[in-house]
C-alpha cells in the first residue's frame, strides 16, 4: 500500500514532467526586437552564399543559404542562450555547447539544444535586408 509521501511525490513527477512537455513543444512566432521593425538590419552584400553575419546590437543572425535568399534567426541559442557563430557552410553553431542549426530553417540539428532558433520575417528592399 504506498504511504501517503509516495502519492504525493508521484503527483509532483506527473505535474512537473507535463510542464517539461510543454516547454518541449514549437514555439509561437517570434516577436520583432524593439526599434528595428521596417528598418535596414544589413547589407545584401555583407551575407555571403552559404554563410551569414551576426548582427550583435539585435542578437539576429542573418544567413544567405543559397543565393539571393536570406533568413533571419534568434542569435540566442535556445540550449542555454549562448550567442551562436555566424553561419558557415549553411549549418548555424553555438560555441557553447556544440549545437547546431540549418541555416535555412534554423531546425536544430544537434543538441544538446532541442529546440529550432526563432525565425524572424524580413525582406530585401533594394541592397538592403529589412525586418518586417
């Protein structure tokens, strides 16, 4: 017969394990930092085919994975919040912890980060990159 502590901390294990389930789960849209919505965030010129450029002031990558397209991501690698690395050979890596991501979708492709990097929309107006 379990002892009235068991039910308890079995009740605990269920409730915390559901709220890590949650956690685990695809993350809404993700929100525009303040101040840079309609601006230019960076050249065309300044992405290169295959790699991309950290822009530090806004913790945006932004990556040119074939060209003439360009994505944007979270700089912040959603393992621990690490900066992650400029792109390079379309993979995104976080020096942190090792990490990685698809430069197109931002889908991670090795942990320990289980999450992908929040994508942001943007568009190319002229030679420039532009969050939208």
């Amino acid at each position: 017969m379990p002892t009235r502590r068991h039910v308890i901390g079995a009740a605990g294990a269920v409730v915390c394990g559901a709220a890590l389930a949650g956690c685990a789960g695809e993350q809404g849209p993700a929100v525009v930092p303040p101040g840079i919505k309609g601006k230019v965030i960076a050249k065309t010129s300044d992405i290169p085919v295959g790699g991309g450029k950290v822009i530090h002031e806004w913790k945006i990558v932004i990556a040119q994975p074939t060209s003439g397209v360009f994505k944007a991501f979270s700089a912040s690698c959603p393992h621990q919040g690490c900066a992650v690395a400029r792109p390079a050979d379309g993979v995104i890596r976080c020096p942190c912890h090792g990490s990685e991501f698809d430069a197109t979708s931002g889908k991670c492709l090795k942990g320990p980060a289980e999450a992908p990097l929040a994508e942001f929309a943007l568009k190319v107006q002229g030679d420039g990159i532009v969050m939208v």
